[in-house]
C-alpha cells in the first residue's frame, strides 16, 4: 500500500536537519506540559459545566434550533475563507484560508477559557464582564434567564462563540498577503480580548452601558460588523500597501467562482447568524429569517445595477459582495423591522457600501486589501443608524421604535453606540499593531513577492 509523506512537497528535505528537530522536541514537550495542565485542572473543574437543572425549563424546539444556527454560524468562518480567497492573487489563497481555520481554532479556546466570561459574566461597572465563568464554570445545563431562560446555557454560549470566531476572520481581509502569521497568531487573541469582548459586552452583556442606555443590535451589526470593519482601516494604514500595488490598482480576483461559493454560504449561514439571535424557534426568528433574505437581495441587485453604470458590465463578482454588504447592514436591524423596511435597509446601504469602496480606492491611498472597512464598518455602520429609523416595538417587544415610527431618541442612541464602538475598535486596534510592529508586522519582500502560500505554509492553492 502506498503511503503518504506528511512533509509538504515544496518544503526541502533538507531543512529538517537536526536544527529543526530540537525546537520541534520542545513544542512537543510544550504541549504535552500544556494537555497534562488542563487535565489536572480539569479534576477542579469537575461538573462545572453540567449542574443540577429543572429539565421542564428546558425547550428542547428551542434549543434544536440554536444549536443549528450555532453550526450555521460556524460554517460563514470557513466561507469567509473561501470568499477572501478567491479574490486575492493566487499565490496567498491557501494563506487567506488558514488564517480563517486559525481563527477558528484560537478563539474557540479563549473564549472557553476567558471570552465568554469577559462577555457574559458578572457586570464589572458597565465595561466589561468578570472572571467569574472562567473555563466554563457555572455554565451548564440550566438556563441563564438574564439571556435565553429556555434553552442550555452551554447552548447560548456555543452560539456566542461563533460571533466571537467570526468578527477577526473578517479583519483578516484587510491586511492579506502581506501579515506575518506568527504576528497574526498574537494579535488575534490579543484583539479578541481587549476589543471584540469588551465592546460585546457594552452592547449585549447584562450591565452594559450601551445595553443599559437601550442601543438596538440584534445580531451584531456594532459588535461584529462595526468593530471588525473600522479595525480593518486601522490595521491597513499600520501595516501599510502591497509591495508593487499602486493607488486604485485593480487587481483581478484569482478564482471567481470560490468567490460565488463563499458568498453563498455565508448568505445561507447569516440565517443562524441573525434568525438564531432570536434564541428559540418562535416568530421574531421567522421574521428576522424573511427580513435577512430580502436586505440581501436588495443590495445584491442594487451593486449589480452599480456596476453595470460604472463598467457597462453586471458583474457577478459586485452582486456577490453586494448580497454580503447587504447581510451585514439588516444584521442589527434583523429581530427589529419588516419586510419593505428591509428593502430600504438593503439598498441604501448598497450605495453607501459601494460608494465608500469607490472613494477607498479612488481617493486615498490605503491599501484595504479586500475593502473590509467599506463592506462591513460602512454596511454595519448604516444598518445599526437604519435600525434606529425603521425599528418597530410592534414586530419585537423588547426593541423600541425608532425614528419613523415616533422615537427620534433611539435614533440618537444608535448613533452614539456607532461612534462610541468605531472609535474604541480603531484606537485600539492601531495602538496595539503600532505595539506589534516592533516585533515584526510584515512578512520580507522576498516572501510578498513568493507569495504567503508557498513562503509561510509551503503549500500551493492551485497545481495546474
């Protein structure tokens, strides 16, 4: 039987000398300090994440469903992937890729560990939770009444974590083909916990003082989109351009139809993402399930026909990003407005995200790779003010009106919760990678111009 060498073909032989193997002893040895620690740990931990509970408290309809939408939401990680990878030049798609599946991996196991405490724990004066569900402890079968009281709180928790995955995954797109991966490793986690926890917390965590204030996102529209967009400005202007990428450049995308895939799945993914916010199989789900479909379609069309006046062509490539920036403005909006308010959501943010893409490149010269700034801080940034013109307290109780419907205030309260997110993820991403540049943000020259494909992981996307 043939076997299969597990050393990448593009990797010499030769540079697993003796060298190599003393340091890759002592990340085994590591490691396995690192397993043994957390077993022993686990003996103090013991039922932690289990606990005594009432099972006719538990909605078994309710919980099916945010488990599936949890799965759902863990899916648009890869598809982030694939839709980032297909748009840059082939020599970094495979690079573009891992650092999604990185993504994936490392904030799983912080948010474990100290995310979900950060978020979700006890109210530290507005800002930022305690320490008190450190590992899980505490969170188990019974329900957390302050935010699900019928499902697991182990289910509401899993559910939060693929926002947490997903939010860095997007920045990623910001500064592709040019960040150095043991960099990327240290700067997610450090974002994920000094930026996405705490704003998380502000918005969605009892105690919050955007929650407190009654600032509306239903699914992530500032938590997410926002924060994850305006890091994305920050990250480019530190890092800096492309080697041999001049202002305005167009730069054609690798593999067009990976990038059709990646669209597609995370159209069919953001039904968990802003249908499962409702945390149980009921009708505000239903409605944010209508309301998510239809933004999408709305900007879809609208970038198209955007395309089609600016290049004489409809592109498939804009009505794919557009059906994204589409899903990204509804999803503050989602468990708050209805159908014909969804219509107006989606295409008014199609021009303000296609318009900011334009001014990017035409008007500064910022190398945002692959315009996360304009497709998700402008697409959040309008749909979280959108929410607070067309919200309706009739489609969800606990939501508010908004300003068409009599409520200037929340109007108000939605812009503060904009400018307040924006301004804390970008002064806090840029100080930090201004931090992190001291050790190193860019790969070589010599590795840009290979490509991250072949010079950080040793594997090649495509072999024609």
């Amino acid at each position: 039987m043939a076997t299969t060498s597990t050393i990448p073909e593009a990797l010499p032989v030769a540079t697993l000398s003796s060298s190599t193997r003393r340091p890759f002893a002592l990340y085994v040895g590591i490691l396995l300090a690192i397993g043994v620690f957390a077993g022993v740990a686990s003996r103090f931990f013991a039922g932690a994440s289990a606990g005594a509970f009432d099972a006719k408290a538990i909605n078994t309809g309710d919980t099916a469903w945010v488990l599936s939408a949890a799965a759902l939401v863990m899916i648009m990680t890869p598809a982030v992937g694939f839709f980032y990878g297909g748009m840059v030049r082939s020599k970094n798609v495979v690079s573009v890729i891992k650092q999604s599946l990185l993504i994936l991996c490392l904030v799983s196991v912080q948010w474990v560990l100290i995310g979900y405490s950060l978020v979700f724990g006890t109210d530290l004066g507005g800002v930022i939770g305690g320490l008190n569900y450190f590992g899980l402890r505490g969170v188990g079968y019974a329900p957390n009444p302050a935010y699900a009281s019928s499902i697991p709180q182990l289910a509401f928790m899993i559910f939060q974590a693929m926002f947490a995955i997903i939010t860095p995954a997007l920045i990623i797109g910001s500064f592709a083909e040019r960040m150095r991966f043991r960099t990327l490793v240290l700067f997610i986690l450090l974002w994920t916990t000094l930026v996405y926890d705490p704003i998380a917390h502000w918005v969605w965590g009892t105690g919050g003082w955007l929650h407190n204030l009654g600032a509306l996102d239903f699914a992530g529209g500032t938590v997410v989109h926002i924060s994850a967009g305006f890091a994305g400005l920050a990250a480019a202007i530190v890092i800096g351009r492309r080697l041999g990428i001049k202002p305005g450049q167009p730069i054609e995308a690798n593999n067009v139809p990976l990038v059709l895939l990646g669209a597609g799945l995370l159209w069919f993914g953001w039904f968990g993402f802003n249908a499962g916010s409702a945390l149980g199989a009921s009708p505000l789900s239903v409605s944010a399930f209508v309301v998510t479909n239809t933004a999408a379609a709305a900007t879809g069309l609208t970038w198209m026909a955007l395309s089609w006046a600016e290049t004489g062509k409809p592109s498939a490539m804009a009505t794919a990003t557009g059906a994204v920036c589409g899903l990204v403005a509804i999803t503050p909006a989602s468990g708050f407005v209805g159908p014909m308010a969804s219509i107006a959501i989606g295409v008014i943010a199609g021009v303000v995200t296609y318009t900011m893409l334009l001014f990017r490149a035409k008007k500064t010269r910022i190398d945002d790779t692959l315009d996360v700034w304009a497709a998700h801080g402008m697409g959040g940034l309008a749909g979280a003010i959108l929410t607070g013109v067309f919200a309706e307290k009739a489609i969800n109780s606990a939501g508010n009106d908004g300003l068409l419907f009599g409520n200037p205030r929340q109007l108000a309260i939605q812009i503060l919760a904009v400018v307040a997110s924006l301004t804390y993820s970008f002064v806090v991403t840029y100080l930090l990678l201004r931090l992190l540049k001291r050790s190193g943000l860019r790969v070589t020259p010599e590795e840009e111009t290979s490509g991250l494909d072949r010079a950080t992981h040793g594997e090649e996307g495509y072999r024609l």
